[in-house]
C-alpha cells in the first residue's frame, strides 16, 4: 500500500511539474488567492457593519436599564414605607435588598457599556 501510495505522489507531482502543466497550475493557485482574498473583504465589511450595529444598541439599552432600575427604586421605596408604616420588623431587610438591586442595575449597566464600547 505505500508503495502505491509513493507512486501516486510521485506521478501527481510529476504532472503538476510538467512543463505543460505550470502555467495552468500557477494561474489556478492565483485565481484561487483573489478569490480568497475578495471573500475576506465582504466578510469584514459584514463584520464591521455587525459591530457598528450591535453597539449602536448600547445607549438606549442603558437608558432601558436605567429606568428599569429608577422604577424598581419606587417600588420598593414604596414597598418599604407601606412595611415601616405597619410597623413590620423586616423592614431593614426588605429596604437593603430593594436597594441592592438598584445599585446591581446600575452598575451592570455601566460595566456592560465599559467592556463592549
């Protein structure tokens, strides 16, 4: 099996190298690089065009973030009024954990803007 093998090798080398056989073989290699080469600039025009796209999205998603977070704040403001007002124990509680997810959307919103733009 190897020496067929070796024998294959050395008659598609041997035809590839024929006189007759450079000139074809040299301008396929060439048509096949401008063509590689043509197909890489479309796909990085797509891909620049993707990434202009994607963060033209941030601003408004942050503004989204931001005021999903400002009315989550009243809610919870009011949620801790109305458990202070009935004089609950668990006010403390339910006060630090409204205000932690205030501050985690916030400060999710603002890392995300830093590591994508």
């Amino acid at each position: 099996m190897t020496k067929f093998l070796k024998s294959l090798y050395n008659r598609i080398v041997s035809f590839v190298n024929s006189p007759a056989m450079r000139r074809p073989v040299a301008a396929l290699l060439l048509l096949t690089a401008a063509v590689q080469m043509w197909a890489a600039g479309n796909g990085m025009a797509g891909i620049n065009e993707a990434t202009s796209m994607v963060t033209s999205y941030f601003d408004p998603g942050t503004k989204l973030i931001y005021a999903i977070g400002a009315v989550v704040g009243l809610i919870g403001g009011v949620k801790v009024y109305g458990k202070f007002s009935s004089g609950d124990p668990d006010t403390s509680k339910t006060a630090a954990s409204w205000f932690g997810a205030c501050i985690f959307l916030i400060v999710a919103a603002t890392i995300l803007r830093s590591f994508f733009l």
